[in-house]
C-alpha cells in the first residue's frame, strides 16, 4: 500500500487506516489535543490556513518582514540557512497542490517544517491550497490539526516512502510553472505580516550581513505610511563553485573580480543592472548606510527589489507566472509616483546561476502563458490610464511584446 504517487490524496479516515496497516499500530482517530486551524476562504478558486507556523518572537512594528513564497515541492532543509540569514520576521506563504486539506501533500511539507532547527524563532507559515467554490465555508476551522496530531514527524522511514516525490516531464513541469499562482501567494503572506516594513524577495535570496539592522534607519526616515518611497538594493548572483558567501561589500567586489560573482542575472542584466557600480563600492562600509542615488523608471524591463512600507499596491494577480508577474508592482508604482531610492552597502545575492535547461523551461512555460499575460496587460494599461492618467507619458509605454522576444 505505498505510494507510488505524490499526488495520491487521503483524506483523514484513510490515511489513519494507511498508517495502521503501515506501522501495525493503532492510532486515535481523535485526539483531544491538537491544534485547530482556521480557514479562510481568500476568491473563488482558493482557501489558505494562516500561520501553520508561528513564530514565536515578539517583534515591534518597526521591523522589516521578509515576504516568501514557494510551492510545497520547494521546499527543504535546506531552507533553514535562510531563515539564520534573515534574524528578523519572516512570513513564508506556500502552495499546495492538493486540494485535499488532509492530504500526504499536507503531512510532507509540515513535517519538513517541524524538522527546521529553528523553526519558532522567526517564521511564520501559511498554507494555501486551490479549491473552487463560491459558496460559503462551513466550517471555520479545518481538520489539518487532527489530521497531523496523528501522525509523528520523527518516523523518517515511513515519511520517506509517503513523500518521495516522482520525477516529471518536462511537458509537466511547464504545467506547474504556469498553474502557480505566484501573486496570491504573495499577497496572502504580506497580508499576513504584521510590520510597518516589508521586504517581498523570491525563497532563495540571500543577504548581506546585517541587512535589517542596517536599513531599518532608513526605512524610519524615508518609508512614513504617507511616503512613496521604495529604498532599493542590489541584486548579485555568484557560482556554485565559489568558495566563499559575499557577506559585505569588500568580499563581494573580489569575487566579482574574480568571476565568482556577477550582476543578477548575469545573462540578462537589464532586468536588475542599477548605474554607478564602480561608485558604490567605493563607498565606505556604515552602519547606518546612505542613499546613494535616486533611478527613475525608465526600463519596462527593470525589476528593482526593495524595501517599502507596507501599504504599497498588492501584484497584479491577473499576471500569470513566469511572465512580468514580479514586474507589474513596479509599473504600479511608477504610475502612482513613487521614488527609488538606491540604498549604499547592503545588498542581496543568489546562490548559482540559472541553468540553460531551466532558462529553457521558462521560456516554454512564458510561451504557454502568453495569452493570459496579454490580457492581464490590456487590463492592467486601462486601470492604470484611468486612475494615474497624469503619469501615462512619465513611466515606460508598455507595449503588446512579442513571445519570442525576452521580455
């Protein structure tokens, strides 16, 4: 009776009855002490369960929350090298592609969670599952806490054979790029924040030492609930082969000497290049660092990534993934008027450079998408032209682009 398929769904009865034929042990089929869950019903087409984690530090509202996203076969470990890097909050949102609550899927990922070291400290997690229905919940809490008081996460045998992932097609990987629902995710985990300051990054960004610490006086300066302001920083890439993390400014400036680090992506730079490099490592390392520049927005392509208040737009979630879903924020907020503001010394960087068979997947999944993202961006132009007319010629024209050209 093992599963031979990742995807195989049980609801609680039957997977009580799976563990008891597994373990030939009896287990309760309630448990009077577990924790209940709320559920919410976030549109038509999903529900999520906040805080599955929750961390269990207290933090004043002058932080900055970092804002995650993932799907469930994402995620590892490994992850725990994330949460030291970032010692400030984190609100982590991850998708489900069950859309049985009380599935193996389920058990799997919280298991994971469960094993992270540090796991309280931190972080809070969200589940978020597809599930259509316009109809009213019935319930507001769910089954989940039953279901995983029923199950202990230190059975690594068994929870291999029950989470063992199957390999996929190419064809189906394309298939899950572009059903992720990439910008609920994301506004349901900034939703879910509880700071004046966010930070919304991609799950496998790192930061430079002291990264909170060193922006938090800026974001008091410049990121008031009244501002439009978005304090930028630099993105970085560096080999899988390198031999040491770009902590600061000095190590990182080496390794770009030394071809061990580049601009992210350091094949596309024109999504993420910001001028005056040279002169921002010739800026001293402070602890309260500077504004170095202000860049207008004038490259459809740039994606800068920054730190904002927290009541900046939400994405578009009409932008499918992996097609502008991140850019759209950016339009908006050029539309709305807002300033970026390049930050000195601190700085992000991504573990290994994109592989060309992944390159290429995306660019099948993007192909795939085309005609949704068409139609979010029509959508997106009218709302735009008719809430910001004044800006219309201020911020780049966003023309119907061609699949085959890289957007």
């Amino acid at each position: 009776m093992l599963l031979k398929n990742n995807s195989k769904l049980f609801t609680i009865l039957q997977f009580i009855l799976f563990l008891n034929n597994v373990t030939g042990k009896r287990i309760p089929r309630h448990t009077a002490n577990y924790t209940r869950y709320p559920i919410y019903r976030y549109n038509s087409n999903y529900l999520f369960l906040p805080n599955i984690v929750k961390h269990n530090a207290t933090y004043t509202k002058n932080r900055i929350t970092l804002i995650l996203h993932c799907s469930s076969n994402y995620l590892t470990e490994s992850f725990a090298e994330h949460i030291k890097n970032w010692p400030g909050p984190i609100s982590l949102g991850i998708y489900l592609r069950s859309p049985i609550i009380t599935s193996a899927e389920s058990l799997c990922t919280y298991c994971i969670l469960k094993k992270l070291p540090i796991l309280n400290d931190n972080l809070s997690v969200h589940f978020i599952y597809k599930h259509l229905s316009t109809k009213p919940l019935k319930k507001s809490t769910s089954e989940l806490g039953l279901f995983l008081s029923n199950f202990n996460c230190s059975k690594e045998e068994l929870l291999t054979k029950i989470c063992k992932l199957p390999s996929k097609t190419n064809s189906e990987k394309i298939e899950q790029m572009i059903e992720y629902p990439i910008n609920i995710i994301r506004n349901i985990a900034r939703k879910l924040s509880k700071t004046n300051y966010i930070l919304i990054a991609d799950f496998d960004h790192m930061f430079s030492e002291n990264f909170e610490e060193k922006v938090l006086p800026a974001a008091e300066k410049y990121l008031d609930k009244k501002s439009k302001n978005a304090l930028v920083y630099r993105i970085f890439e560096i080999n899988q082969n390198a031999t040491r993390e770009p902590t600061n400014k000095e190590v990182l400036e080496k390794m770009m000497n030394n071809s061990e680090a580049f601009i992210f992506h350091h094949y596309y730079p024109r999504g993420h290049n910001i001028p005056r490099l040279s002169q921002w490592f010739q800026v001293p390392d402070s602890v309260k660092p500077k504004i170095q520049i202000e860049v207008l927005y004038r490259e459809k392509a740039w994606e800068p990534q920054f730190v904002t208040n927290r009541h900046i737009p939400l994405h578009d979630e009409n932008f499918p993934y992996p097609v502008r879903d991140n850019t759209n924020l950016r339009w908006a907020m050029c539309r709305m008027g807002y300033h970026y503001l390049i930050l000195n010394d601190v700085f992000m960087y991504h573990r290994g450079l994109k592989a060309e068979n992944e390159n290429a997947l995306v660019k099948k999944a993007r192909a795939k998408a085309w005609k949704q993202y068409i139609s979010a961006l029509i959508q997106f132009n009218q709302k735009m032209d008719t809430l910001f007319p004044d800006t219309k010629n201020v911020c780049p024209k966003l023309d119907l682009e061609y699949k085959n050209k890289r957007i």
